[in-house]
C-alpha cells in the first residue's frame, strides 16, 4: 500500500507542480519559495542537533511555539508548515535559533530532497498531519519520530483500523503525547503502547500579541456597540449578516467585526454583508455596519477590542476553531455546536458558564443580545473562561525534554 502511495506520488508530481503555481498566482504561495514545496533550499544546514518540527497551519503552530521556546537554544529547530499564514507567523514569533521553511508535498523525490539536505535529528509531527512518504522516509533514513499534541477522532481510528499494515507504518512513532484522554484511548485502540497522556499544549499557548498602537487607534474609531465573529468560514458569514441585521433594533449602531479564517475571502465577504467596509484596504468602521477584518495577525487586537467573541468553523460541521485564544484575554466565548476540534477546552467553558452554544442566526442574535444588554455579565463570564483554563509552564517543558532525549 505504501508503494501505491509513493507511485501516485510520482504520477502526480507534473499536476502538483502546476497547482502550486496557481495558487502563487492567486497569492495563495510565495512565489520566490515554491522550491520548498519541491524539497528544494537555499538555507544552509546548521551545524548543530537539528530538530525537525511540522505544524500544519497556524493553530498547530501557535501550540508549539512553547515548546520551542522550552527548548532553549539546546538544538537548533526546523519548523515547517503549509500555509501562508503560519509562515508570517513563523517570521514574527520564532526565536533566533529556529527557522521556518514551507514543508514539501508528499512526493518521493522532493521529501528525500528535504531529508537529503536537513538530516534532522528528531522529526516531530503536531496534531494529525500525517504524510506517508515523510514519514517512511524518516524510517529509512533512522530519524526518530514524534507526535506531539495528537488527536484522532473515533471515525478516524475506525478507518485506521480497516487498514492495519498502513497503520502500523504509519503510526509507528517513538512516543505519542495525545491532547485528551479520548485521543489517547483512540490510539490504544489502534495498538499503539508508547501514548503519553500529559495535558493539551493548546492550553499553553501564550497570549495572541497585539500592536498597542493599532488597538488603541482601533479603539478610537468605535463609539457604540461592537463584538466579534473570528474565524470564520464560507457559510457561516451569512449567518453572522443576518443576526446582525436582527439586532440593529436593539443597537442600531452596532458594528459586527467579523475575522475570516482566509483573510483572501475579504472581498467576498464585503460584497455578502453589502459593501462593507474592509480592513485590508485601510477602511474605518462604520457605524450599524459590518467590518471585514481581513488582514494578518491582528485577531489578538480584535479580541481585546471586543467584550466577547463567536468562534468559527462550529456552525457548519468542520470541528470548530481555537476557544482558548479568547479566554486566554479573559473573553467569553459563543460558538456552534461543532467543537470535535477543541472538545475538552468546549467542555471546561461549558462547566465555567463562560460558553454560550448556538445553532442559527435567530438564536446567535439572542446570545450576543444578551451579553451586549448586560456587559457586566460577558466580563464576569470572560473572567471565568480565563481561570478555568489557566495553567502552568510544565508540559511544553516536558515535552521539550522528551524531544531532546529522542535525537538520535
């Protein structure tokens, strides 16, 4: 099986080629780096220990940036990703011992170009992104893996367990720290006995930054009403149209900020809440009228700037988006009913009252009506979202540890 993998691989190396370049045109890549995706640098190997860390996006990204900060300078980190949005993220939070590089598509010869030049000496995967022909390649090569922060769903673990032998390759790390008692259930399950269970690193995450100077000017700009619909995604802005339009009677100056997960889908989104004004394009917010903040890293301004805040990608079955960046600002969270993604930090909000679930436009309209009624409510609730999962600096220490004891 994993030969048929690797064989697609090269069959589809012309076809990947040409949607890479497509989506540099579309802005999606970065032109003058499409020789990552190809296993291709222009960075130098370091000379010292090199841990090779993979986050997919910009949420496994956040939850480890701890980790490589607990590591301290004691090897020199490779952190790739795939997106742009992680990558700038990447350039503004990384500390001077690590580097970011886009990670390369699952093609045989572009991952033995990568290993070929980075020769890392741990390979550690966060969350679920699993790419079989890395992964086999590390295995060639003798590089020690890890999964850190893993979390499989029960449909997943059942889809694993139809194909054991690619399971077995596939799955077969050094250790497995898992984010939740079920994740780790669900690997045991799959016969893995190197399952660690130490806490959920999203936990650890340190606060989203903000540049005061662009909150206070922010903050200046906005003279009623004002919350939050971060994260959004296709389907969902519809939604978050109509309740605001459904609360103008109540505040008929209200500004709805909505953050799109793909700030790309900017205009787009103007174009559905009638023109609204757009961040990107320098635009101010207007009074009784959305505003599409469709930039890069500012959610942590618009979370300070908002009493409270809608989380995305809940209302339309994808498993929900980050619930703890709010609360880490000490803000209450409302969301739909899909959490798959963030099930233990749902359910800590839910018993802390500082969760409100919703499922349509007529009841998001009535949960941001009642906060917005009574704002010391939405405090006193963002206050018991922010202790309800406060922690230490414990398990991104331990896991750096583990990763050090785990170079080969």
């Amino acid at each position: 099986m994993i030969a048929a993998y690797r064989l697609a691989g090269r069959l589809a190396a012309p076809y990947l080629r040409r949607l890479l370049r497509r989506r540099a045109a579309r802005g999606k890549e970065i032109p003058v780096r499409l020789p990552e995706r190809y296993g291709i640098t222009q960075l130098p190997r370091p000379d010292e220990k090199l841990v090779w860390i993979h986050a997919a996006s910009v949420g496994e990204t956040m939850s480890v940036l701890p980790v490589i900060e607990a590591l301290g300078g004691k090897a020199e980190v490779l952190l790739t990703t795939g997106t742009l949005t992680s990558a700038n993220l990447a350039a503004a939070r990384l500390p001077a011992f690590a580097r970011h590089q886009f990670v390369p598509l699952d093609v045989p010869g572009w991952g033995q170009k990568f290993l070929n030049h980075w020769r890392p000496d741990v390979a550690v995967f966060v969350e679920s992104e699993l790419w079989p022909g890395l992964l086999t390649e590390c295995d060639r090569r003798g590089i020690p893996r890890l999964l850190i922060n893993a979390r499989i769903s029960e449909t997943s673990a059942r889809n694993w367990r139809r194909v054991p032998f690619l399971a077995r390759r596939v799955l077969a790390f050094r250790h497995v720290h898992a984010q939740s008692p079920g994740d780790a259930e669900n690997f045991r399950r799959l016969g893995l006995r190197n399952v660690l269970e130490w806490g959920n690193l999203k936990f650890f995450t340190p606060p989203l930054p903000v540049e005061e100077e662009a909150l206070t000017s922010f903050r200046t700009q906005i003279s009623g009403p004002l919350w939050l619909a971060a994260s959004t995604h296709p389907g969902e802005e519809q939604i978050i149209v109509q309740a605001h339009r459904a609360l103008l009677a109540d505040f008929p100056e209200l500004i709805t900020v909505i953050v799109p997960r793909h700030p790309e889908r900017g205009a787009e989104i103007s174009a559905l809440a009638g023109n609204a004004p757009r961040r990107a394009l320098g635009e101010a917010p207007q009074p009784a009228r959305i505003y599409v903040a469709d930039t890069l890293g500012e959610l942590g301004l618009f979370f300070r700037a908002a009493p409270f805040a809608f989380i995305g990608n809940s209302l339309c079955g994808f498993g929900g988006h980050n619930l703890i960046e709010p609360a880490r600002l000490g803000r209450a969270v409302i969301t739909g009913p899909h959490n798959e993604n963030f099930r233990e930090a749902a359910s800590m909000l839910r018993d802390a009252k500082a969760l409100v679930e919703v499922a349509d436009a007529v009841s998001l309209a009535e949960a941001v009506r009642a906060w917005l009624q009574r704002p010391e409510g939405a405090a006193a609730a963002g206050s018991r979202a922010e202790a309800a999962l406060r922690t230490g600096p414990e398990l991104p220490q331990r896991l750096a540890a583990l990763i050090l004891e785990s170079t080969r």
